[in-house]
C-alpha cells in the first residue's frame, strides 16, 4: 500500500495513474477492515495526504468520507486521529462541494465529541485544528453547528485550563480558533466563544499574549462600540478586565481603542457591566502611574489624559450620584486617587 502512498506524493499525473487503476477505491474500502487496524492506518494516511493535494475533491468522489466517519469509532487512537487529520484536509480544500459533503454528512458533528478533557492531548490538538478549517472558505458550518462549537471549546477550556498556558500547541490552537468565532455576527456564537475567552484570559500571561498575537483586541473592541445585546458587553468586559490585570498587555489595549470603548459603556445601566468597566479603567490607570514612575511618560498619568479626552472623566463624576452604593464607591476612588490628587496627576475635570 505504501507503493501507492509513493505514486500520490508523485504528482497529479502519476495519482490520476492510481484512479483510473481503481486502486484508490480498494485504499476506500481498506478503511472498513477493523480487525487489520495497521491496514486502516495505512489507507487513512494514504487518504489524508491525496486530501492535501490538489486532488482533495477526488476523496469526496471516491466516498471516502462515510468511512473516515467511520474510522472515528476506532478502538485504535491513532486511526481516530488519522481520520480527524483527513477530515481536516478535506474541509481545507478549496472545493465548496468538499465542504458541503461534510456539513450534510454529519461530519462536523461528528469531530465535537474529540474536544474533551478525556480526549488525548494529541486529539484535541488535531481536532481544534481540523474544525478551524472548516471556516477556511464557504459553505462555512451554519451558526447553531458553530454555537457546538463554541460550547465545546469552552468546556475543554475550562476543563483543561491549566494545561493551556505557556506553550501549548493545544492552547494556541484553540486561541486562534476562538479569535476567529469572536468575529461571527450571531449572538448565540458570541456567547460561548466569549465564555471560553474569558476562562483563557484568566490569570496567565502567556494565554493573554496568545490571543493579542491572534489579534483578539480589534474583535473586542467592535463587540463594545457595535450593536450587541447586555450580555455580551458585559463579558466582553469581563475579557477585557483579564488583559487589563496583565501588565504586559495594558499599552496594547489602550492602543486598540479599548479605552474609548469602555469609557462609552459608563452610561449603561447595568451594574455588573459599570464594575467591569471601572475596574479595567483603573487597572489602566495603575499602568499609567507605574510608566509615570519609571519616568517614560514624563509627569502625567498619559492614561489618565486618554480616559478624560474620551469622555471617562466626565462619565465618572456623574456615576457620583448614586446612593454610596458599590459604583458610586468605585468612582469615587478613582477620581480621588488619579484625577482630583494633584500630587499625582496634574489634570483637570470638566
């Protein structure tokens, strides 16, 4: 078999060679012999790399793909992960035929359960990356089979969260998957995709930087300043509170707009999203002080004239009305400690 494997890594002449041979079908049909696995294992690699190439349409003609769904059931972990490879490879392909076999065999579907903590780190990993290729081109899956997904790679986040920092392929694979959901325009996406930000930018550094590399910053700034529904600003917030505590990250945030972004949400009456925001304008604010105390900002809090241009300042004071409940409590420490102190920044209100 790997003979064939041989005239595939050929070219496309010496693979056509191989189709009309109806050797290709055989390699098919060897897919389906679950008491040879080393066999299965073979025609899947076959398979997956005819997948890669420009033949990738000639897999969904040969049927391959009903038993590469198949294979999913294997006792044997490297066939499963050789099938999730293949079936990567053939959503990648630039056919739209190719993925709309996929969609309307189940195929997606069928690749969710591998994102689960029981599932091998080498799985998870293959099955993250064949489920992004899915929104490589059009057809691309419908918004409740991306909702799945958003909901799957939330749970394998949040269950696998401390074995995703630093770098782990599993965590970049998943950072980059869910940067990509965070720009779909149904909420019922957003949702979930935003759960697992929230659960990846919690307290790690490396996890925090992953996602800014994917450029996450210009996603959550449209979720602030565009036309969502509550929920989502608010944990939109809640991702951009975890980037705030990292002091790494907080000048990246605020070249990204972030501070105009959270400085509009001041006038929303939600309680929880008016927390949210105080606290990243603050933690903000504590960045400035520290660039001013290291003397590169000169004698301003440069953060603090930017939340002012913005319109924050402004917000703040009228947060002031409030009966000494916790917001008004947290503007007031805010304007005390970095606007009204003139010890510490010499800036003026409205």
């Amino acid at each position: 078999m790997w003979s064939v494997y041989i005239f595939v890594e050929g070219g496309s002449g010496l693979f056509h060679q191989v189709e009309q041979s109806g050797a290709f079908d055989r390699l098919v049909e060897f897919l389906e012999i679950n008491d040879s696995p080393n066999v299965q294992f073979v025609a899947a690699c076959v398979i997956s790399t005819i997948a890669s190439s420009e033949n990738t349409l000639a897999v969904v003609k040969h049927r391959a793909v009903p038993n590469l769904l198949k294979l999913l059931h294997s006792t044997v972990d490297t066939n499963r992960e050789k099938a999730v490879e293949a079936l990567g490879e053939i959503a990648r392909g630039d056919s739209p035929d190719c993925r709309e076999t996929l969609l309307s065999s189940g195929a997606f579907e069928a690749l969710l359960p591998h994102l689960s903590e029981d599932a091998e780190s080498s799985m998870v990993k293959i099955a993250i990356r064949a489920l992004s290729k899915f929104w490589s081109a059009k057809p691309i899956p419908s918004f409740c089979q991306t909702e799945l997904a958003c909901w799957a790679l939330f749970h394998i986040s949040h269950e696998s969260k401390d074995n995703l920092g630093g770098n782990n392929v599993n965590g970049a694979c998943i950072s980059h998957m869910l940067v990509k959901l965070l720009g779909h325009r149904n909420q019922s996406v957003l949702y979930p995709a935003l759960q697992a930000a929230i659960v990846l930018t919690a307290g790690d550094e490396f996890r925090i930087q992953r996602m800014i590399n994917d450029k996450v910053l210009p996603r959550l700034v449209n979720l602030l300043t565009n036309d969502y529904e509550m929920r989502i600003k608010n944990d939109t917030c809640w991702v951009n509170w975890n980037i705030t505590i990292s002091e790494w990250q907080k000048e990246v945030l605020v070249d990204e707009g972030c501070i105009i972004s959270l400085c509009n949400l001041l006038d929303s009456r939600d309680q929880e999203s008016l927390k949210v925001c105080l606290q990243g304008l603050e933690n903000i604010l504590k960045a400035g002080e520290y660039k001013k105390n290291l003397g590169s900002s000169g004698d301003d809090n440069v953060y603090a004239h930017k939340i002012k241009e913005a319109g924050g300042v402004r917000m703040m004071r009228k947060l002031l009305n409030g009966d000494g409940d916790e917001i008004h409590q947290m503007a007031a420490r805010i304007l005390e400690e970095y606007v009204f102190n003139k010890k510490k920044i010499m800036l003026s209100v409205d």
